[in-house]
C-alpha cells in the first residue's frame, strides 16, 4: 500500500524551497529580516546561498524550519472549499 508522505519536505529540492522563500518574502532582503544570515543579507544570489546552505546544517535546519512556517501560512490563508452532500430523491 502506498501512503502518501506526511513530511512536506519529502522530495522538495532545497533549490525549490529556497526560490519559494524568496519569492514569498519579495526577495532577499526580507527573507535575510527572517533569518539573519550573511548569504541572505551580503549580497545574496540563489547559487550563493545555495552553496551556503548545502556545507552548513545549522542554517539549512532554519530555512527548512521557516519554510514549514509559510507552508501552514499559506494553508491558512487559502480559501477552504466546502462540499455538500447532497442527496436527490426521485419520485415516481
């Protein structure tokens, strides 16, 4: 049987969570407000960062950490679609 993963992070490329960051926040700069890290904040790129984040665990553990946070952000603040279960009954 296969069960769908529970962990967002499943199968995410840090490359992908890092663009989704950046674009969330508009660009570097408030993301380097998040999390004050010097590949955020001195003259960031995203293969800079990217670099970065794949030799140092610590920061990787936040970006990840804040990427979860805008996930349920973003669950939030999307509309919820209700579905009625509606019954019709034929009369003969």
């Amino acid at each position: 049987m296969h069960e769908k993963a529970k962990d967002p992070l499943h199968g995410k490329r840090l490359d992908a969570i890092l663009e989704e960051l950046v674009e969330y926040y508009g660009g570097f700069e408030k993301l380097g407000q998040q999390i004050n890290i010097k590949c955020f904040t001195d003259n960031p790129s995203i293969n800079s960062s990217l670099k970065f984040l794949r030799k140092t665990d610590w920061a990787r553990t936040k970006v990840e950490s804040l990427y979860l946070y805008v996930l349920r952000q973003k669950k939030r603040m999307s509309p919820k679609v209700e579905t009625k279960n509606t019954r019709f009954e034929i009369v003969l």
